[in-house]
C-alpha cells in the first residue's frame, strides 16, 4: 500500500505543477512548514509524514475551480467565493479514494475550519477538528500572509504575519498551535533554504 501512495502523491503534485506552478510552491512551503509544527509537537514520524502529504496536496482540488475565479485579480464576488470554497471537498474527493489516503484526505478536508466554529465546510470547532487540519490551517496562513498573493502584491513580513495570527487565536487558529509555531520563528527554524535537506525525497522521486 505504501508504495501505491507514493506514487499517487507524485502523480498529483505533477498535477498541481502543471497546472499552477505557484500554488505548487505554496503547497511545499506549507508542508514544510507543518512538518516542522508536528515535530515540534512530538507527533510520531508516521503522522508527521501524513501531515507533510497533506500540506503538499491540501490545494489540490483547485483543479476542479474555473481559471477566471482563480485567477482574478479584483475582489471575488459572494459567487465565486462559493465556489472557492468548495475546493477542500474537491480535494477530499480525490484523495479519499486512494488507499491509504483516508487520515491525509480528512486532514486536507477541514484545512479551512476555524477554531470558533466559523470556518468550512463543516463548521467543526477546537478539538473537533482534525489536528493535522488545524495544523495546516496554521502553515497555510502564514505563507499565505507572508508571500506575494495574486489579490495581495505586498507580503507581510514574519513579524506582522505572527502579531496577526495571536490576533486570530482562539477566533481562526488553534491558540496552542499559533503559540508552538511562534517558537519555532523565534529559534530560525523555519528557514526555508533548509527545505531541500527536509525528507522531500520520501514523496518526490
């Protein structure tokens, strides 16, 4: 089964490569970037590397989003955010059908949840969300917020990014998560030219 899904994983980040080469990169920078979260959180190395899966593949149901919704560069109207919202069940939807994807796909699923219940698509709340969703909630907002957007050119830098995200905790973001993560900002552990020497290579050939 192991390597039924790691050849998945590949065929699905060529996908996503081929399709948008950004939000690819987007995607390496958040499991990266989880990856580092769970560790810190002394998660085993099994559902540390299911989260990593996740972070790579957590966008790829933008291939079932029309190019002009995701690509805009205006304000979306409340149509086409519907639309972008539905994203996380495409991706669910994929993934769920590959063997020893169901963990992954759940985790991929519920990445918009929020903390408070507010979030999609379920409106799940704290702990009822999966852990490595509220994991990737965290990685996936702070690239988000700290590199160039199509509908946001100015990035925020790390320090602003951090200020909006203990902003956003316990409303957004899992507190404890936000709390771990700032730590790991703090120690330079988050430097990613260390990305390539990280265990890229379990899921790339």
């Amino acid at each position: 089964m192991k390597p039924t899904l790691i050849n998945a994983a590949r065929v699905l980040v060529r996908v996503q490569e081929s399709r948008f080469k950004s939000d690819c990169l987007h995607s390496q920078r958040v499991a990266f970037y989880a990856l580092l979260l769970a560790r810190e959180l002394g998660l085993d190395e099994k559902y540390q590397k299911r989260v990593y899966l996740a972070g790579l593949l957590h966008d790829i149901g933008k291939i079932g989003i029309p190019d002009y919704i995701l690509f805009k560069q205006g304000k979306l109207t409340a149509e086409e955010w519907e639309e972008i919202k539905k994203h996380p069940v495409f991706s669910y939807e994929i993934l769920s059908t590959i063997p020893g994807m169901k963990e992954i796909s759940l985790m991929v699923l519920h990445h918009h949840e929020r903390y408070d219940g507010t979030g999609y698509p379920a409106g799940l709340v704290a702990q009822d969300i999966p852990l490595g969703a509220r994991i990737l909630a965290v990685a996936d907002s702070f690239d988000a917020m700290t590199t160039e957007r199509i509908y946001r050119p100015f990035p925020l830098s790390r320090e602003e990014a951090l200020k909006e995200m203990h902003c956003c905790a316990g409303g957004q973001f899992d507190p404890l998560l936000v709390e771990v993560f700032s730590r790991l900002i703090g120690r330079g552990e988050t430097d990613l030219s260390l990305y390539e020497r990280e265990f890229t290579t379990s899921f790339y050939p």
